[in-house]
C-alpha cells in the first residue's frame, strides 16, 4: 500500500487539532518562503507513537502493539535545481542551526558520535540513495530547499527520532520522483537509516509512524516479513482511555546506548545465542549470519522446528504459540541460571569463540560497556513480554463481560509490563515508577513506561471517569513537587490524552 497523498489537513489529523494545524502548517509555509525565497513543493510528515503493549521486543523480532500519535514532523520541501546537488536544511525551532552541505557523489558520511540534529535526515538521505542505487544503478539525490518543525518531545519516549527519519526518507523520495512510497519499503528504509544515526533500533516506532491509520493501533509483525494489523479499541463504559505523561527526564539515547539501549540488544542477541548453542540447533546460527539476524525469536522458531518438526512456526496457533513461549521461559530459568550475568570469557566458553571474535562479531558494529551481561533476565522479560502482547491483543478482540473488570485485565497486562520493566529489564527509572504508581493511586488501571525507557514517557489505561482524579494527582504531587516552576503550557504538553492518530502522508503545495 502506498504512503498517502493528502490535501487538507482534516486528511490527517483529528477535527479538533485542525485549527491549531493550521496554523502551524501556515507558519511553516510562509517561513519557508521567508528563508528561500520562493515557495515549497511539498510537506512530508510522519508522527510520534506510544507503544500500548510489547516493550523491548521488536529487536528480538516478537509483535509489538503501538499506535501513532497527533505530535509528529513535518518538513516543507522544495527541490533545487542545482547542477551539484546541494542541501540547506533549517528548523522553525531555533535550538536546531541551519546548515547547508554538498550531496556526495558516494555515500554521505555521518559522524554518529556527534549529536548534531541533521544527522537524522542524512540518515534518511543515505537510506534512500542506497535503495534507489539498488533499484536504478548509479543515483545521486537532487538538491533540496528543507524547513523542519516538530512536536514530538525530543528525549520524550514517543520517538522524536523515528518521526524525523521517516519524514526524512519520505521527503527524499518524494524529491526525487518516487511519489507511489510503498510503505512497507519505507518503513525498511527507515529503520535501515536510524540505525546510521548510532542507535540499534528495532522496527516498531517507524512502523507505527508510517503504517498507521486514524482511529486504530496497530499490531505489528516482523516475522515472517514485515506486517501490520489495525487494532480498533472496543468501546467500554466507561470508556477505555490512554494518557501519557512525561517524567521531563530526558533519555538521551545517543550518550546512554552503550550502557542501555544498545547493551541491550546485545544482551537479547548473546542469550540466543547461548540458548541455541546450548541446544545444540544447528539452523539458528549460520556461519556467515549478522548479530541482526540471530534474534531471540530466531532461537525460538528454529528450537521447534529442530525439537519437533514445526516447519513453519509463523502459522501456528495463538494457543500453541502461548504454549511455546512458557516452554521457553521454563528453559530460560533451567539453562541461563546466573543471576548475577554472564562475563565475556564465560560465554566465549560456551560459544567455542575468542574474546576478539566474541567483541568483533556482536559488539563492533553498536559498541557496548559492560562487565556481565544479564542474559537470564533479559529473555525471561523478552518470552514473558511476548505472552503479554498476545494475551493483551486477545483481550483486544473478545468482546467484554464487564467493563470495569475488563479494562482492568487489560491493565494488569500493563502493570506486569512495568514490573517487568523495572526489576528484570532495568529499563526504568523512580520518575517513571513515580508516575505509575500516582497514576494507579489515583484510579488507572494501568501504568507502564513507554518506548526505551530510562527516562521519557509513560503511557496509562485510565478508564475515562477516572482522567480527572489521575491529572490532578500528578500535577500536585509529581511535576508541581519537582518542578515548582512549571508553567501552566508545560503542564498541559506533558499530560497528554491520547487518540490513535495517521501514518505518514505526503502534503502537496498547491
Ligand atoms: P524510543 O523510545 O522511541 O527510542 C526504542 C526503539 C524501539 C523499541 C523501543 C523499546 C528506536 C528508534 N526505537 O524506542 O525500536 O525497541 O525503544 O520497545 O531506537
Ligand atoms: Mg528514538
């Protein structure tokens, strides 16, 4: 399906956001012209998410369940006709400089160490360049006139960056003639590009940015290729409501990766591994396979067919799949018994590998730090995370005896996410619990961090009778506590009632 071609702002957000996007869209445009000198081509625009359900699983390639939200990035666009293609690329907000570079005849580099806003659309121009070489032969982008502005929270948990990349990609292809963008491309592309930028992503935050339709969440899959489900929430009395609120502790990824997001990647990769070398499979570690493509998810498939003959594990039943992953949890506690974690030299032992061959092949690309690597615990969230998603999705599709107690199953689903989070996955911090337990104290009914972690967002299941209580409850007791000189807009941007907003679009300027 391709990426759509809007032409009102009422195509993708939600009547009463249109006014103030208006607005905004208006300031961008006329900005533009005000900084060029002439009028945009286009707008490309991709959104935020909150992930609802299936934290730190897309790497190990399990289904996620997100869903788009209103906040997202859009970039005017207006292609320069340069003999050598030349970029300017500015942001309505001024904390971003404008900069201005050539486009390289070979791959545009990108200095990943530095934390430079650009960057994410180089990413994007680079993803691109590289597909279209492969689609056209030899490719070098056209020049391009670019004005950014985005509102999703940077730092926030509601992936700033993979609105960015996929906008950026959208906005290079569109530029150079690919107006029918595949979004099933795009959001390979994107998730090809982020990972330029230093950060190992997964793929659930460009999924939910491109592939999502107003209205409904999606349900992601990776396996056996890239997929999506749109997921309409039941209407409940009282009604099934999410609100995310900020912890203004900023998760910056870029400084943290080798301790956090990317260490835990690694940590994901090395217990598949393990577990497959310690059950001897033979399929799930080709010789010549990427660190990318050995996934827990791997080890699991590949264990049922070599065990018990599943060829194709992808069809098997929820009920079987369930069964499956409580077998796995079962082996995880029996084989990976170190509490403590695993060292370099003791799972080079296991594996039959160097210490040099350990570092090169699973920790040169992204690097990590770290003495022990916790790999009990982190499979045990990642099969555990999994059973979750899909009980949660069942729940999703099976109509409710009461609602109360419904929705209350739904957020203890939730509220086993963030324990999870917490204790086993370390990927929380007090803020976030803070927030989780106010939320709950106050009549949630469920509450759990959203997105990496580590700081940023939280997302909550606060039956809609309950909204109320819970915003007072944090702004008394959380941001008015910590931050006794918030002001009135800060507070309203960091509790946000969220409603499931459209994937990515293509604005034409007419
Ligand atoms: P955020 O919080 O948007 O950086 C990250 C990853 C996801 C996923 C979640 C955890 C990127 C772009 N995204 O999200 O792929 O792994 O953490 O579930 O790095
Ligand atoms: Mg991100």
């Amino acid at each position: 399906m391709a990426v759509p071609t809007a032409t009102s702002l009422r195509d993708i957000y939600p009547e009463d956001a249109v006014p103030a996007e208006t607005t905004r869209w208006q300031n961008l445009l006329a900005k533009f012209k005000d900084t060029y000198g002439k009028s945009a081509d286009f707008v490309a625009r991709s959104p935020g998410r909150v992930n609802i359900i299936g934290e730190h699983i897309d790497y190990s390639l399990y289904e996620v369940l997100p869903m788009a939200i209103t906040a997202d990035f859009i970039m005017a666009v207006a292609y320069r006709p340069d003999e050598k293609p030349r970029v300017r690329i500015a942001n309505v907000n001024p904390k971003f400089p404008s900069r201005e570079f050539d486009i390289p005849e070979g791959d545009i580099s990108i200095d990943s160490s530095e934390h430079e806003w650009s960057n994410y659309f180089k990413s994007g121009l680079l993803g691109v360049t590289q597909l279209l070489r492969e689609k056209r032969g030899p490719f070098v982008s056209v020049g391009m006139d670019i004005l950014c502005d985005g509102t999703v929270p940077a730092g926030g948990g509601m992936s700033s960056s993979a609105a960015f990349t996929c906008t950026s990609a959208l906005a290079v292809l569109a530029a150079n003639g690919e107006d029918k963008v595949d979004k099933k491309e795009l959001v390979e592309l994107a998730i090809v590009s982020e990972r330029n930028v230093g950060v190992n992503a997964g793929g659930m935050d460009q999924a939910a940015s491109v592939f999502s339709e107003r209205g409904s969440a999606i349900y992601v899959k990776f396996k056996p290729s890239l997929g999506y489900t749109s997921i309409e929430f039941p209407q409940t009395d009282p009604e099934l409501t999410f609100v995310t609120a900020q912890s203004f502790v900023a998760a910056d990824k870029h400084v943290t990766a080798p301790v956090c997001y990317n260490l835990r990647v690694v940590e994901c990769t090395l217990a598949a591994v393990f577990l497959a070398k310690a059950f001897g499979l033979k399929k799930a570690l080709p010789k010549d396979s990427s660190p990318l493509e050995v996934s827990l998810r791997g080890f699991h498939d590949t264990f049922f067919e070599e065990k018990d003959g599943i060829a194709d594990n992808t069809t098997a039943s929820v009920a079987d799949f369930e069964t499956q992953l409580h077998k796995l949890v079962q082996l995880t506690e029996d084989y990976l018994p170190l509490e403590e974690g695993y060292s370099r030299s003791e799972i080079c032992d296991l594996l039959g590998v160097s210490e040099d061959e350990l570092n090169q092949r699973y920790m040169s690309k992204f690097p990590v730090r770290a003495d022990k690597f916790k790999l009990r615990q982190r499979a045990l969230h990642v099969f555990n995370e999994a059973l979750r998603v899909i009980k949660f999705r069942s729940l999703l599709s099976e109509p409710p005896s009461t609602d109360l107690a419904y929705l209350k199953s739904l957020g203890d689903l939730m509220n086993e996410t963030q324990m999870s989070c917490r204790d086993i996955y370390d990927c929380s911090c007090p803020e976030l619990d803070e927030l989780c337990d106010l939320a709950r104290s106050a009549g949630a009914v469920g509450s759990r961090l959203t997105g990496a972690g580590w700081g940023g967002c939280t997302v909550h299941l606060v039956p809609k009778d309950k909204v109320e209580a819970v915003k007072t409850a944090w702004e008394n007791k959380y941001y008015r506590e910590k931050f006794p000189d918030i002001t009135e807009d800060k507070l309203k941007e960091s509790i946000v009632v969220s409603k499931p907003g459209s994937g990515s679009t293509v604005f034409k300027v007419v």
